[in-house]
C-alpha cells in the first residue's frame, strides 16, 4: 500500500524517479478498482474495457504529441482485441440457438467474422447489409496485418521477420470508424437477444 504521506501527483508524474523496494508487490488489495469475479461481468468488463482502453489512449496522443508513435501499438492492439472479444461474445451467446459452435480458442477474425454472419443468417439478418459489408471489411483490413494478434504486441514475427505495416496512419479515422463497429456489434448482440426471446416466448406459448 502508497503510504498516506506520498504525493498521487509525485506518483504518477513521468520524472518519477522510484526505484523498487523490498516489500513491493504489483497486486496489493486496495478499492481502486474491482475485478469481476463471475464470468458474465468479466467478460463485460474486458470487452468493454479493451474498447474504452483505445479511446483513452487516442485522445491522449492526439493531445500529445510526443506519446503518438509510442502509444499507437497500444491503441491498434486494444481494438483488435475488441473486436475479437467481442465477436467471441456474440457466438458464444448466441451461437448455440442458432446451431453455430463457439470459436473461443481462435484469434483469426475472418474466421471469427464468419461465424458470426453464421449467426446472423440463422437469426434472418442480411449479410450483405451495407453495415456488415462494412465492418467485414474493415475486419478484413486488420486480418491481413495482423492474423494471429501478434502484430502490434510484438516487433517481428517468430521467424524474423518485421511485419509490414501502413507508413502513416489517421487516428481519428481509426477513432470514429471504431466507433462504427462497436455500435453495429452491441446492437447485433441486442437484436439476437430480442429474436432469442420471442422465439423462446412462442415456442411456450405453442406448448400450453
């Protein structure tokens, strides 16, 4: 624990100059923040949790000039990540109602993406939508540099090699069309959800 006489100012300013102790340890009970014990929350947590986590750092590099090269690997991992978590979600929720099998032990999004609009033909949606179309895209965009989560968590790949990436890159493109998908998938999620539960409520309803 920070003892009470320490400056949070003086802790958290980048000239800190601390150096390890003794007695430190990283996970010290503390009511800073909660982690999710059961799995609903968690997985509500860390999916909402990697999504907001690249916000925050887009809007701190945008702000900052001198953070940007830095924090971009951050940022492009934290919405991959999303992305992934949050197709896993849907599939594993929804999946089963729909004949689908869950893909939880695969971090290939083009895979993921098509059980998902496995998923989304079973529940009478259209996949060749504008907004699916668009976001299949763009899952496309992310596959294609980086397969297997490991572009932007690592400088070369187990081979050697350095992974090509864009040269430059819009940030607040990156910000907004993020934004897109998190609201074509949360709704998706929602809409399943409906369709699940007036299926359930006809399928009681026939048996009386």
């Amino acid at each position: 624990m920070v003892a009470d006489t320490v400056d949070p100012n003086e802790l958290l300013s980048e000239a800190n100059e601390r150096w390890p102790l003794a007695y430190d340890r990283l996970l010290t009970l503390g009511y800073d923040a909660y982690l999710a014990a059961c799995l609903p929350e968690r997985r509500f947590r860390l999916i909402r949790g990697y999504k907001r986590a690249g916000d925050v750092l887009i809007k701190q590099v945008l702000s900052e000039r001198s953070d940007r090269d830095n924090l971009v690997f951050p940022v492009l991992f934290n919405y991959r990540h999303y992305i992934e978590l949050a197709l896993k979600a849907i599939i594993e929720e929804h999946g089963p109602f729909a004949g689908v099998a869950p893909r939880s032990n695969n971090h290939r999004l083009p895979v993921l993406w098509d059980a998902f609009l496995q998923v989304a033909i079973k529940f009478q949606n259209d996949p060749t939508d504008a907004a699916a179309v668009a976001v299949g895209q763009c899952i496309g965009e992310l596959a294609a540099i980086d397969a297997n989560s490991t572009t932007f968590r690592y400088a070369k790949t187990i081979w050697g090699d350095v992974p090509a990436l864009p040269e430059r890159l819009d940030l607040l493109q990156l910000y907004d069309v993020m934004n897109g998908i998190e609201n074509f998938l949360e709704c998706a999620d929602l809409d399943f959800s409906y369709k699940t539960d007036c299926a359930m409520q006809q399928a009681f309803e026939f048996g009386e």
